[in-house]
C-alpha cells in the first residue's frame, strides 16, 4: 500500500489554513503516522515532528530496531544528509539514528535526528536540529520537504517497517 494518494489530498485541504496542525495517517499493519505541520504551500511543507506509532502489541524488539536503523540509512539518501546510526542503548532499549554530516549554514549546522525506540507512545521520531556558532545548546528547526519528498518519506518509512514488523 502506498500512502501518497492519501498525503496528498490531505495537504491539498490544509493548504492555506492556520498551523499547527497535525494529520494523521493509518498504514499497513495499522502503523499510525503523525505529521506534525506548521505549514502547507503548493509545492512544500514543515513540519515540527514527524512520528509513527506502532499498534497496540506491535511487540518491537532491539533488534528489529537496529535492523530498521540500517535499513533507514541506505534507503533515505535522497534527504538532505545521509543518515546512519550513532547510538545504541540497550538499557532504554533506544536507537539514536542522526545526520552523518550535518549541513554548514554560514557558522550554524543543522541536522536530522530521528530516535527509535521500543515504546507504545511512538517507535520513529524524526525531528531537525540547528546548532549555531559556538553554542552548545540545540534548537529544533522545521523539516521543510517538496510534496514529493514527503510522501516518498512516508512511503519509505512505512515500507521499510512492514518489511521488517511480523
């Protein structure tokens, strides 16, 4: 199943109302998928977060989690950063997968983070971070994607968790 015909309807409706809002999409195997927007054009969107939240009972191990670290990371090439898997944490039973070579704004970098986790609340989030000068704290950025983009996301996140969830 392909979730574009349905993404794209849904940001044709938001186009040119108020934000925040979020849209929310059911996939295969009842994967909820949450878009957290900030706003909708014609050709793009932002959004704050982007989150998918397994069915009840989905049962995700560590495992299954790595296994879709790495297959994230050789599927989502098109980003604006290659993404790889920095941090395992057994104990918390999370995956943190980020940018393996943030973008370099002038003296600021950005970079996506997306933290998988074995937890009912949400599995996949997926956020952008923006590091200026020589501050050490992190400021969350929108994801700004073409339409296109997007729903090619969408579809490859939910195709990569179908091939890997029983």
């Amino acid at each position: 199943m392909t979730l574009s015909p349905d993404v794209t309807q849904e940001l044709d409706h938001l186009r040119g109302q108020s934000f925040p809002q979020t849209a929310r999409f059911t996939g295969d195997k009842n994967l909820l998928i949450d878009l957290d927007l900030t706003a909708v054009e014609q050709l793009s969107c932002s959004l704050s977060t982007l989150r998918l939240t397994p069915p009840a009972g989905g049962n995700l191990s560590l495992q299954t989690l790595e296994d879709w670290a790495k297959d994230l990371s050789t599927r989502l090439t098109y980003l604006l950063e290659n993404v790889s898997p920095i941090e395992i944490d057994p104990t918390s039973q999370k995956i943190l997968v980020r940018s393996s070579q943030p973008s370099q704004q002038g003296n600021s970098k950005q970079y996506y983070e997306m933290l998988l986790a074995v937890d009912p609340q949400g599995c996949l989030v997926l956020r952008r971070y923006q590091i200026s000068g020589n501050q050490s704290n992190r400021t969350a950025v929108d994801l700004v994607f073409t339409r296109e983009v997007l729903t090619r996301l969408l579809d490859d996140l939910e195709e990569s968790f179908n091939n890997l969830v029983p």
